[in-house]
C-alpha cells in the first residue's frame, strides 16, 4: 500500500518532505528546515557537446558510488 503526499497510514503521524528535517529540543518541534534541493545543483548544458555530457554523467555516477561504497565499508 503507498501512501501519498505527507501522510502516513497512522494518525498524527507525518511524512517530511525529501531534503527537509526537523528539530526537537525540551519537546518543542520546529517547523520543517530544508537541506538539499535538486534544483540547487544546476549546471548549463547549453555550450556543451553530447559527448561532453556524457563523460560528466560519468565521471559523476563514479563518484557517487565511491562514496557509497566508502560509507558501506566504514
């Protein structure tokens, strides 16, 4: 079963939105504080030939997995 949006199949329960959290201190929330955002990260591809992408996407796909692997293995 998939629950959509910012709710969850339990009362009073929510969902945060991705790249958000939130703090908590002496039983206090606040308010949703984003982290990331997809569109944070934009570069222009306008100037740059296909194979030139290409080999971005790569070498970008290389890193993040070395990354990954590197938190796996710690």
């Amino acid at each position: 079963m998939t629950v959509l949006a910012l709710n969850t199949l339990f009362k009073n329960i929510y969902k945060l939105q991705p790249g958000h959290y939130i703090e908590i201190k002496k039983g206090q929330m606040s308010a949703p504080i984003e982290y990331w955002d997809v569109f944070d990260e934009q570069s222009n591809l306008s100037n740059k030939s296909e194979a030139e992408i290409q080999e971005e996407v790569i070498r970008l796909l290389k890193t993040s997995v070395k990354y990954r692997l590197e938190s796996v293995c710690l």
